[in-house]
C-alpha cells in the first residue's frame, strides 16, 4: 500500500444553525472540523489507507480539536505542524436551497514550511494537492509549490483538486486559473467539480473542457456532477460513471470523499501509473468512488459520515 501525501488546509468550520443564509441574525454555531485535503487523508484512512496530512493548525485549543480528530481516524499526522498563529476559521451559513453566507478568517493554515524531510518519503508514493487555500499566499503556497516539484523529480503518482471556493476569490478568478495550471499540466490525477472544469477550461461543453485540461497535460480527468455520477475522460475514451440512488441530507465532503476512495485504491496498486494504462480499471475505481461520495451524504457532517472499507467493497 503506497503512501498517500494530502497537503492543504486544516481548519474549524462554525455552521449557525436554523436561521437561513445571513450570517448577521445567526447565534449559535456548530464547531465541526473542515478542510478538504484534510478529509481526503480521512477518506483514505478509514477506508484502511496510508492518509499523511501535511498542514499548519494553530497552538491552541481549536488547533488540538483539530488534530485530535484526525488521529482518532487514523491520520498519519506526523507531517502536520503547529504554529503561534490561531487557527484558521470559517463562518457558515446554509439556506435550504444550498444559498450560503460565509466569512474566512484565515490563520494558521498559511504558515505552513517546507520540510526537506519529506522529499525521500514522497519517492514512489502519492501526492495530494489541494487548493482550496494554498493558493492564496504566505508560506503555505511556497511549501506546497516545492512539494510539488519534489513529487515531480521524485517520480511521485499527482493528484490534483482545485477545490474553488468562490467566496475566496471574488475578482480575482483570472488569477485563481493561473495560479492552477503548472498543476494542471503535470497532474496524472485531476479531480473537477463541473464549475471547476468551466472555469479553469473557459469552456460550457464537458467534453471541450476535458480537451482542454487533457491538451494542459493532465492524463485522467473526473468531473464530479452530484447525483448525474462521474464523467471520467482519457486521452482515448470518455464514460460517465453512474452514482448510486441515494436520499443527500448534507453534501458537505462528498466531494473529498469520492477522491479519497479513489485514490485509496490507486494506491493499492503495486504501481500506481498502472491506472493510466488500465481503462476498465479505472471505471471500476470511480464505481467505487462513486458509492463514497454518495454515502457520505447520507449523514451530517464530512469526516463523521466517511464511509469504511465494508461499505464499498463488500460486493
């Protein structure tokens, strides 16, 4: 079983309860922990996978919340660092009909330094970047640019999610798509939200956008698109995978879920560029995938409603 590397954003999401999308008549707020590639590493761990996080949490008692949690599933927290800077903070609010209202307080998750370290670790195992706010400055993008090349020279197997979030970068997604494309082009893996693939392509059809990211360079493309399934796209072939049927109570982590999955199984293969070879295997991974994301929706909250191996794979 390879290792699996998710660099990125550990932080607290406060959800207000019971009173729409306005953040300014909300009182009472749930603490619950959030992060995409931190919920990747959780994905993969519950599912009885390597998950590594490699990420900066502030010195404080949210930083411990934090991290306890990730340990209690399971998450190689070895890599994650602690810093004098509070923890990172997002304020959400939910509408019934998904509309939300949201403030960042951004923190610990920045200040994230490289460790050279890593670099031998890295070697022949799999790399998860996610993007949601490495991206966005400080020592953070720095770290997660030179982990990137390490993966690179390393002959690490790339994943790549951009994970926009459009409340971060009001006017300036012209500089959101620049900054994604050096990884974008040397991605093996890309995983995109269908909002992802039209942005980052400046393309409406699904399959121009797989074109276009395919032409940037990277080998497998997946488009998730909610209860429609999965497009997955090759440089030869293009399918769309079904979900399964399922009754969604909350969304959140679905998403990290699917890519989890995913890659807890690349990451089963004795090489995992085999997956870039292997197309029917690859369809029968995003099968999988599929049931991940679903079932995570299922129950509130990402990491609490992750599923376990006996979940997918009992069939």
């Amino acid at each position: 079983m390879k290792d699996v590397f998710c660099i990125g954003e550990l932080l607290i999401d406060f959800v207000a309860e019971n009173q729409g999308n306005d953040l300014s008549k909300a009182d009472v707020f749930t603490k619950k922990a959030g992060g995409a590639p931190a919920n990747v590493a959780c994905a993969i761990a519950k599912l009885g996978g390597n998950g590594k996080f490699v990420g900066s949490v502030g010195n404080d008692p949210f930083g411990e919340f934090l991290l306890a949690v990730l340990r209690q599933n399971k998450v190689d927290i070895s890599h994650a660092q602690k810093t004098k800077t509070f923890t990172t903070l997002a304020f959400v609010s939910l509408s019934e009909d998904g509309e939300r209202d949201f403030v960042f307080s951004r923190g610990a998750d920045k200040e994230l330094n490289y460790d050279p370290e890593l670099k031998k670790s890295i070697k022949g195992n799999i790399l998860h970047l996610g993007a949601a706010t490495a991206l966005l400055g400080g020592a953070l993008e720095k770290a997660y640019a030179r982990y990137f090349f390490d993966a690179l020279t390393q002959g690490a197997f790339i994943s790549f999610d951009p994970n926009f979030r459009g409340d971060l970068w009001k006017g300036e997604e012209d500089c959101f798509v620049k900054k994604c494309m050096p990884f974008i082009e040397k991605a093996d893996l890309g995983k995109f939200s269908l909002e992802e693939a039209q942005l980052l392509s400046g393309k409406t059809n699904l399959e121009e956008c797989c074109d276009f990211l395919h032409e940037v360079g990277t080998k497998i493309i997946t488009i998730t698109l909610g209860a429609d399934g999965t497009l997955v796209s090759t440089a030869n072939s293009k399918h769309t995978i079904p979900s399964i049927a399922v009754k969604p109570i909350d969304t959140t982590g679905a998403g990290d879920a699917f890519i989890g999955c995913l890659l807890y199984q690349i990451a089963s293969l004795k090489d995992p560029n085999e997956v870039l070879e292997d197309t029917a295997l690859l369809l029968q991974m995003v099968e999988n995938a599929n049931k991940a994301g679903a079932i995570t929706t299922t129950g509130y909250g990402a990491i609490p409603s992750l599923p376990e191996s006996d979940a997918i794979f009992s069939n």
